[in-house]
C-alpha cells in the first residue's frame, strides 16, 4: 500500500546530503503538518456553509456538548478550548453580537457569568457538525473502519506524549 508522496521526496534528498541522521520522525511529523493543514482547510470550508468560523465552532460545540441547559462559565470554555481568557472574552463578545450566545447571570453568584448557547447557535452548531462530518468522510474513504480505528489509538497514543 506504500505510495510515494512529497515528504518522501524530501526525507530521500536529505538522506543523500545526510546520510547519518535518522529521519524517522520527519517521515512522520511531516505528514501529520500536511494533513493537519489540509484538514484546517476542510474544515473551514464545512464550516463557512453553515456561517461560523473554526473557533465559533469550537465554543459552541462546547456548549452544545455540555448538554442542558447548554452553559458553561467562561472559565470552563476556557479550559475546554485552550486560548486565554483575554481571547475567550473577545470570542464571547462577538458571538454574543450575532445572538449565537448569551451571557446570564450565575444564580449561585451573582458577580460571575455563565454563558450559554441559544437556539441560533444550537442550530448553527448542528448544521456545521453535520458538514463537518460530511467533509472528513471523504479523506478517510482510503481506510476501512479498522484501519481507522487504529489510525485513531496511534493518535491518541502520540498525543499523550506532548505537553498541553
């Protein structure tokens, strides 16, 4: 099943210049930068059909996933998706403009907020999930669902090993 592609190419013509370095990880890190650059442009095509951006998605993916009554604080969505808190306000600002969000008092206090999805969003959020899955269906049609099953674990395996 092995078939030649660019990253082949450039892993042969440094193993000419530098035969004594072992090129294992670029064969593999390379490819999971190509991949990943293509899925972002996958993604933000799937997205752009139902009128979010990636990171729309994300904060409000988070909220859908979080189940009734579909908030979170913002500390919380924070966490879940890993940009500061400077960034998630900014976030939170214009999702609150387009009425995908609404900030609502936290009943158990009264000086923090909970932030939750309202119906527009949740339909939004649907509808992009639904493209999204769509989209990536196309790429893995290569693999049946053992090997992608496997190509998942080895993932998860390899993402254990960086900080986050």
């Amino acid at each position: 099943m092995s078939t030649s592609d660019e990253v082949d190419l450039i892993i042969d013509a440094w193993a000419r210049v530098r035969p004594d370095i072992d090129f294992a990880a670029l064969d593999v890190f390379s490819r999971l930068r190509r991949v990943s650059r293509r899925l972002d442009r996958v993604r933000s095509e799937a997205f752009s059909h139902s009128g979010l951006e990636i990171w729309e998605f994300d904060v409000l993916s988070t909220l859908r996933r979080a189940g009734e009554p579909f908030e979170l604080s913002p500390k919380e969505l924070v966490a879940a998706t890993m940009v500061t808190s400077g960034t998630m306000t900014n976030r939170l600002d214009r999702l609150v403009e387009r009425r995908l969000v609404e900030r609502r008092a936290d009943p158990r206090d009264g000086r923090a907020a909970r932030i939750c999805i309202t119906p527009a969003g949740i339909e939004r959020v649907d509808a992009a999930m639904l493209d999204l899955l769509a989209a990536e269906e196309s790429p893995l049609s290569s693999l049946d669902r053992a090997q992608q099953a496997q190509l998942a674990d080895l993932l998860r395996v390899l993402g254990a090993e960086f900080p986050r």
